[in-house]
C-alpha cells in the first residue's frame, strides 16, 4: 500500500515529491520506534515498581531486585543501601559466593554513597578516579579503591541518587558503569529518582511492618534467615517440646547463634553476650547474691565500669526484674545486656563453681570482712583471716595452673582502689580477677610467707620460690618476685613452672631442614650445643627434647638447671643454689669430676661456666646450654664480648638454635582468606624478596592466608596454644672461620643464610603460609 502511494504522489507531482515522502514516512517511523522503546522502558519501571512494593522484606529489595534494575540501565553494577540510624551509616547486603555479607558506609562526605546520603544530592560522575571532577562536587569527597583493587572491577561511571520518604532519608541507590559507555543521561538520572521514591515507599512499609509486629526475631526474617510462617511454628513446637526458643532455631532451622545474638541486640538495643570462661569473676559484686536465686531469675552481673554495673538477663525490658536488680544491687547505674539463659546459667556456675572440698571465689571474698581495713605497718599484717586469705592464694594458684597459665600478677590500683589479678596464657595476659583494695596487704604478705620472703620489707625488690601442690596432686614450682609500686603497694609477678613430661624432638614444630640438621648434630660425639631466645620462649623444653632422643643406658647424662622444670629417667638432674654458691659454673666443675658424655648447663651466664662449656666441649664432652639473646649470630658475638677464646670456641660450636614461641591459630575455626595485594608485598619484602622469589608464591587468585575467627574451642580468640619459630645456625668452616676472624653480625648471617639458614622471621612466614599461624603473630615475636 506504501508502495502504492509513493507511485500515486510521484506521477502526480514528479520526483521532488516522492523524496519528501519517504523521509517523512522515515521520521515517523523513527519517532514511533522511539515511542515504542520508551513504552518499553516504562514497562520495565513498573515491573520493577511492582517487583519492589511485593518485596517480602528488605533484604529480597537488596540482592533479589538488583538484576531487573541493572537491565533497565543497561549497567554493570548496583547496590542499594538503607539506612542505620543508630549509627549513621547506610548498609547493604551483598551475595558472595552463595554467602550474604553486610557492607557498611559512614554518612559522611569521605565516600560518594556518604556524600549522597549526607547532602540528599544525586551525583552523576563520568569518572570515579578523576579526582578534579570529584573535587568539583565537594573538596573531601573522594573514591574508595580497595574494593576495585580487591575485585579487579573497574569503577568508571556513578550514578547516586538518595532515597526518601516524606523527607526523610530512607537509602541511596547507586548504578556503576554504562555497557555501552559514556555519562548517564538525564533520562537515566530521572529513571533513578523515581525507583528512588518507589524504594522510599516500600522501605518505609517494611519499616512500618516491622515496628507493628516487633518480635525478637525480626532481624531473622528480614535477613531471610527465617520466614514468618517458620517462626509461628517455631513458637508452638518450642512450647510443646519444652525448649529454649533459641536452642530449637538453632537445632531445627540451622540458624546460628551469632545471628540470634544479632536478632535479640536489635530487639533490645543492647549488646549480646556469650559465655566466655576467661572472664574475671566479679566477687565484690556477687558477695550478696545466692547462686540458686540468680539461676531462678536468669540473670547476673558481670562488671563495673564507668561507674556503671553491667549486668546480663533473659529480658532487659522486663521492668519488674530491672527494679528488683536495682534494688538488690542499690543502685540505679545498671548497664543490662542480652544473653541466652543457658549463657547466664553458665556464668552463674562458672562464678559459683566449686570442688567438694574448696569455697568458690565468692564465698572466699564473702569471709572476709570488708570493713575492718588490715593494718599495713605493724610487723604483724596477716590478721585473723588468714586462713581465708590462704585460701583466697591457693585458690588463684590452682585456677592459673589449670587455665595452663606461665605467670601470675597481683596489681594493687591506687587509682580505681582494687587489686587486679592477670593471668598470662600462650603468650598472653588476661585478666582473671578482681579483689577489694583492703585486702591487698593481707595477699602480698601471704604470699611472702609462702614464699620465704620478709613479710616487712616492702620498698625493696625481693626474689623467692614456692613449693606448691594441686587440688589434683600435681607437684608446681612457683617463681615469685615482689616489686614495690607507686602509692606505697607492692606487685607480685609468680611464674608457674609446673614439671611437665618430655616431648619428642618432632613435636616441636621444625621444619625439615632444620630437624634433619639437629638429628645430624647429636650424633656427634662431642662439641657445644646452644638454644638461646628470651626468657619464656621454650628453650628448656627443646633441651630436654635433644636430651631425650640421646637418653641411653650407654650415656651418662648430667644436668644443672634453676630449677629442675621436667625430669627424665636416665638423667642425673641438679638444682643449682647461687645463694650458697652453687652456681652453674660450680655445677660444671663438679660434673666434669664425675664421667659425664653429656652435659647440660641451664643458661651460660658468665665467663666462667661459658669458659668451662667450651673447654669441656673440646675434652670430649656433648655440651648443651642456653643463653638470652635475640638470634643465633648474636650469640657468637656475645660470647665473644665475654672474653672466650674465639678459636677455642670455633672449634667447639656444632650448632645454635634460636627459636620464639608464636601463638597458632585454633584448627578447628581458622579460615582462608585471599590477602591483598599490599598484605602479600609486606609479606614478601619481610622475608625478603629474593629468597621469597625461591619459593616460587606467585601472587595469584589461589594464594591464600589463614586468620583467626573464634569459636567456642578457643574461646572465641582464634588462637589456641603455641607452636616454635627456629633459626638454626651450622657450626660449618665457614662459619668458624668467620668466628676466628671476630666477624660482624651482619656477615655471619649472610653467610649462615647462603649455606641454607631460615631467620626466624623468614620460619614465621612459612608456618602463616602453612596455616599454622599468621604474620601478625610471627611479628610479635620477632624482628629479623
């Protein structure tokens, strides 16, 4: 029929005309395809309109809805955020690897979402990274490239627009880079506004819903974890079977506890607390308190802190409860947290626990008579509760040496008027405990007597030991030191050197080279053998490890130790005592009288027993020591700073072994990480870069670290026990002629690394590559 006309105009007018025609049929055609295409794109709004104003909860808005918003732009990317009022920020829910992660910005200018959400502006940027055309927005505003480093996206267009609802601020939604390329036009800015004000309406309603309906799960349905129809059926069936409402979720929805947790500290506003067996009982708080009570009410307090007690319950808004722990407590500065009823039952028992024959901390504290100050001048200061007192020491002493504690502190505050109690665990002080400022006096000088210690001496440092046995038989051997501290108190420091067993030299963690070398080593004959490090970093436990795999009946072993911390059958161990003047030096002469093949001196801490280790090296004897120093190349340094004959002593040493202990990561929780590429270079320039390259980790997609997580196992630290980090250094010829020469530092190390030498910096980043620990761990034991 077109055709038709066309033929029709042009007989009737001529060509002119036929022209004329075919562009303005052209015209409309292009208007209507353009029209059509509009229809189009309007089509798809309102589906997505409709798709949003069905959504079931928020978290269906934030990562189900995204593909259709993305076609509509014909871009690569989209978040939508909403906003935490509580804590001025905007957060999404991003789907990773069939995981949803929370993603949080701060309301500020720092960051362009921040900007949009602080000034309720919409931005349309051509380039994230060009920092002129940023500027020009606002001089702080900026582009965060650690998420474009991290998936090797890259950002290019932006277009942010804020959500609102009746004026207030409900979200932002931001769209990433155009398919085809170029600005977002002013048609794709008006498309945002309007899903914008639609996303308003419905964060509003959900909101609105959720503040209707108000149940301690909420936070469970609105992340998915939950539907609505699985929570009304989880209230009746936990009703019928008589079960805690969490432990069902837990068991039959699969829902974890840390997002219950998360759930109850929406609801209450408050912090949730997990039961934790390292927290310091609170005696002063719980003196009034009966534990059957606390069990029936399900609640107890934890701490004081800022003139505030912390205090944790089933129900934080249950008024009733709230008044009665006020007025059991006399007080109304109360803190109250969240925690599950079997948590606070834990803590309860925790608290109260006790053997058959021992009173509980509490009970302890509840003997003592709070009001009667202890005289701190009289000679005479452990007063008529002294057996209470005592018991309050053997009480601390048993729980450290089962919390597998190597020290103990007592720190009397001045300031805060209390006597803090710390225990060191792998490494690591936590605090144990807290008793009242009064009885500060009566514990210091408890310990004194036990010690053997002048009880009236106390501007001076004093030095003791104690002899002490377990609840379970165990024999213990404390170290004590006393120290006059500022406001006229003393501390205590008691390090715990319980008589362990012997371990195998495999089991303490050495890499191949190095086990390999130190099985080559104790088979010979004669010569010295030193293990040095600071003091707590395992150096006795690695000697007798040695002694152990040498320990024959055809070998006669001596030993002189301060003190005696592991025996072994076949040993002849000696305990050295420097007050009567027999010391390590006195030791040695004594065993070289007596048939020694071996012998072991606890630590060479003069000229002499060092000049005597040598000697007896080059006699015939295999000789093992320790010293305190910081790597096995200052150790020759310092021995030679000692006076000892270098070539006497090149030709004794066989090997020095430095070594750390590095907290490890709990097997049972640690997880794999991909690190970036920052993370990866420090690692790499630590170890150093050329010898890294050797061992061939190209920085790749499968490189991966491990981290701490926390679970119940570890505490919730991500750590559990220790592990050795070694550097061992060969007595080789070059080595000892570098010895003959009083070579520096610097070249002995160079040279010991070229004959196959690890540092124990470099040890440490094997094992964090190897998932035993990581880099963080290895840095704090370690420089070099």
């Amino acid at each position: 029929m077109a055709h038709l006309i066309i033929y029709l105009h042009t007989r009737e007018h001529g060509p002119p005309c036929r022209e004329k025609v075919m562009t303005d049929i052209l015209t409309k055609n292009h208007q209507i395809s353009e029209l059509e295409e509009k229809l189009l794109l309007r089509k798809k709004l309102q589906d997505i309109t409709n798709q949003i104003h069905a959504a079931r909860n928020i978290k269906q808005i934030l990562v189900d809805l995204k593909e259709g918003i993305l076609n509509l732009f014909d871009a690569y990317s989209i978040t939508i955020y909403v906003v935490d009022r509580l804590r001025n920020e905007i957060f999404s829910l991003l789907l990773s690897a069939s995981q949803i992660k929370e993603i949080r910005v701060p309301i500020n200018n720092k960051s362009i979402a921040g900007y949009v959400a602080n000034n309720k502006k919409t931005v349309n940027i051509a380039d994230a990274y060009d920092v002129a055309e940023l500027r020009q927005i606002d001089p702080e505003l900026s582009f965060d490239l650690s998420w474009d480093k991290k998936t090797g996206f890259r950002s290019r267009q932006i277009l942010c627009s804020p959500v609102f609802y009746n004026g207030k601020l409900s979200g932002v939604i931001q769209i990433l880079n155009k398919k085809g390329g170029g600005k977002f036009s002013d048609e794709e800015v008006g498309f945002v506004q309007e899903i914008a004000e639609v996303l308003g309406v419905a964060f509003f309603n959900q909101e609105r819903y959720a503040r209707r309906r108000k149940t301690r799960y909420d936070y469970l349905i609105s992340r998915d974890l939950l539907t609505e129809e699985e929570l009304d059926n989880a209230w009746e069936e936990a009703r019928d079977k008589k079960e805690p409402m969490e432990s069902f979720l837990m068991k039959k929805y699969d829902v974890s506890k840390e997002d219950i947790g998360k759930s109850l500290s929406e609801f209450y506003h408050c912090k949730f607390i997990q039961f934790d067996d390292k927290f310091p009982i609170p005696g002063d708080l719980l003196k009034n308190l009966k534990r059957e009570y606390l069990r029936r009410e399900l609640w107890v307090p934890l701490c004081k802190t800022d003139d505030k007690i912390q205090v944790i319950v089933d129900d934080p808004n249950n008024i009733l409860k709230r008044d009665m722990i006020e007025s059991l407590l006399k007080t109304k500065a109360v803190k109250y947290d969240v925690a599950f009823p079997e948590d606070i039952i834990r803590y309860i028992n925790y608290f109260f626990q006790m053997p058959a024959d021992e009173s509980s901390f509490t009970e302890l504290l509840g003997k003592l008579d709070e009001d009667e100050e202890t005289p701190e001048e009289d000679g005479e200061i452990v007063t008529e509760s002294d057996s209470v007192i005592m018991q309050l020491v053997n009480k601390i002493i048993n729980d450290a040496y089962f919390r597998r504690s190597s020290d103990i502190h007592i720190e009397p505050n001045v300031a805060k008027k209390n006597v803090d109690i710390r225990f060191r665990v792998d490494g690591d002080c936590s605090l144990y405990q807290t008793v009242p400022f009064n009885y500060r006096a009566a514990l210091v000088s408890r310990i004194k007597i036990m010690s053997n210690l002048d009880i009236t001496v106390k501007r001076i440092p004093q030095d003791g030991k104690i002899k002490f046995k377990s609840v379970n038989g165990d024999e213990i051997e404390l170290r004590v030191a006393t120290i006059p501290t500022q406001g006229n108190v003393e501390d205590v420091v008691m390090r715990i050197l319980a008589k362990g067993e012997t371990l195998p030299l495999e089991a303490m963690g050495m890499m191949d080279r190095n086990y390999g070398e130190m099985l080559k080593i104790l088979e010979k004959p004669y010569g010295m053998v030193l293990v040095v490090g600071p003091t707590g970093s395992g150096k006795t436990t690695t000697l007798h490890a040695a002694l152990r795999h040498i320990n024959t009946p055809e070998r006669k072993i001596w030993t002189a130790e301060d003190p005696v911390e592991i025996t072994q059958y076949g040993l002849r161990q000696v305990q050295v005592q420097p007050k009567i003047g027999f010391d390590f030096a006195a030791a040695m002469r004594a065993f070289l009288r007596a048939d020694p093949d071996v012998i072991m001196v606890g630590e060479m801490r003069d000229f002499e027993t060092a000049k005597t280790g040598v000697e007896a090296s080059l006699t015939g004897h295999l000789v093992f020591s320790t010293l305190h120093t910081n790597s096995a190349p200052e150790t020759i340094t310092r021995l030679l700073d000692m006076g000892i004959d270098p070539l006497n002593f090149s030709d004794a040493l066989l090997c020095i072994l430095a070594q750390r202990l590095v907290r490890t990561l709990c097997k049972k929780c640690k997880e794999a990480y991909h690190p970036t590429r920052a993370e990866y270079d420090e690692i790499a320039e630590s170890y150093g870069l050329e010898h890294f390259a050797r061992l061939n980790l190209p920085y790749t997609d499968d490189f991966v670290l491990y981290r701490p997580k926390g679970c119940d196992a570890c505490d919730r630290t991500g750590y559990k026990g220790r592990m050795g980090i070694h550097e061992l250094l060969i007595g080789s010829d070059s080595i000892k002629r570098l010895i003959q020469k009083h070579a520096d530092i610097d070249t002995m190390r160079e040279t010991a690394i070229v004959e196959g030498m690890t540092t124990l910096l470099q040890d440490g980043i094997r094992k964090a590559i190897q998932g035993m620990t990581d880099f963080r761990q290895v840095r704090r034991v370690c420089i070099k």
